[in-house]
C-alpha cells in the first residue's frame, strides 16, 4: 500500500526558501507510468498545482510560480523535494505531495504539512 | 490557463437525498475531469477520473458525467460521511487548475 509523508520547516521568515521532503513508502518513486507532484492549499482555500516531476527527473512547474521553484527527486531515498524561493505570506498554505497517474489524475496523497510564513 | 467553475459553491442538504454538482471549464477539455472528495483536515481523496469513470473503491452511489466544457458529479443518496468539499480539476494541459470546490453541508 503506498503511503506519502511530507515533512520540513513549518516556520519561514518571508524572502527565505522553503524546504519540504515526500517520503514515499510501499513503491517505489521509480516505477514506469507515474510522476510525482507537488500541491498546496492556503488556509481555508482551494488547491493549487505547484509542479510535477517525472522519474527521468523531468519537471513542469506551475508558470505563476516557476522562477521561485525546484522539485527533485532522491532515488536514494526514496523522496521527492520542493524548494520555494523568496517566500510571503502568500506561501502559506497546507502543501501535499502527489503520485500522479495517467494524464494528470492525483491518485495517492500525503496527509499535508503546514508551512506558515512569519516574521 | 484553463479556469475551472463549479457550482454551487455551497450546498445545503439531507442524508439519503440526490445532488448533483457541476463544474465548467473556460476551454474545451475533452473528458480530461477529475473529482475530488476533501473531508476537513484530510488530503483530498480520487472519486472519479476521465469525467465519468470511477477510482476503485469509491461507492457507486457517486457518478460523472459530461465532456467538452460541461460536467457533473452527482450523489445518488447522501451518506453522513458524504458531506464534505468537493473540487473538480482539469488534467487537458498545463498548468493543471481545480475548481474552487463545492461544499456539501448538512
């Protein structure tokens, strides 16, 4: 059974970089047919792609958020991590990570991590 | 990029009642819909992809349907664990967008 769990800084002082792994368990990131990706939720709002990485370490970010993104995978580990540069307030958000299926279907979740953005 | 529309954006209702949700997006997609089920505290949950065709495990009281811009995810009897948030989400081209969800309220 798959299982995904995020975990990182909970805490960022704004114009700092955000830090999260994904830690995936059950599977392995490298199975043909799937990518992994990233998603976020401000408190009381609706979701919001961030990005996507393929196993070949292939990634499509989301264009309002491209110039401050980087997602990567660690084979080694078996995670998958995301960088936001330059954080506001605006950051703030629930942010999960996703194993992506066929055409862009979000199938398997994490459960979410809060990531606050405060002076 | 694409625009996702549902409505209503809340919706009052009963158990063992019948409600349908819809969801319009601002370009053509195909059938490149998918609907999610978000209970509070909770990561969003698959119920139904390419618009009309169940994930495994969801009940069949849950069904989909429309295609091109035009889409709708109906309840076919509300069960108490059915009253939550529901998002439609478009997978046709990049960057994926959601609705801005639907929430089911007793």
């Amino acid at each position: 059974h798959l299982q995904l769990q995020e975990s990182g800084s909970g805490l960022v002082k704004p114009s700092q970089t955000l830090s999260l792994s994904c830690a995936v368990s059950g599977g392995s990131i490298r199975s043909g047919g799937y990518s992994w990706s990233w998603i976020r939720q401000p408190p009381g709002k609706g979701l919001e792609w961030i990005g996507y990485i393929y196993n070949s370490g292939t990634t499509y970010y989301n264009p309002s958020l491209k110039s401050r993104l980087t997602v990567s995978l660690d084979k080694s580990k078996n995670e998958i991590s995301l960088k936001v540069s330059s954080v506001t307030a605006a950051d703030t958000a629930v942010y999960f990570c996703a194993r992506v299926r066929g055409s862009g279907l979000f199938d398997y979740w994490g459960q979410g991590t809060l990531v606050t953005v405060s002076s | 990029d694409i625009q996702m529309t549902q409505s209503p954006s809340s919706l009052s209702a009963s158990v063992g009642d019948r409600v349908t949700i819809t969801c319009r997006a601002s370009q053509t997609i195909s059938n490149y819909l998918n609907w999610y089920q978000q209970r509070p505290g909770t990561a969003p949950k698959l119920l139904i992809f390419s618009a009309s065709t169940l994930e495994s495990g969801v009940p069949l009281r849950f069904s989909g349907g429309g295609s091109g811009t035009d889409f709708t995810l109906t309840i076919s009897s509300l069960q108490p664990e059915d009253f939550a948030t529901y998002y439609c989400q478009q997978s046709f081209n990049a960057p994926i967008t959601f609705g801005q969800g639907t929430r089911l309220e007793l």
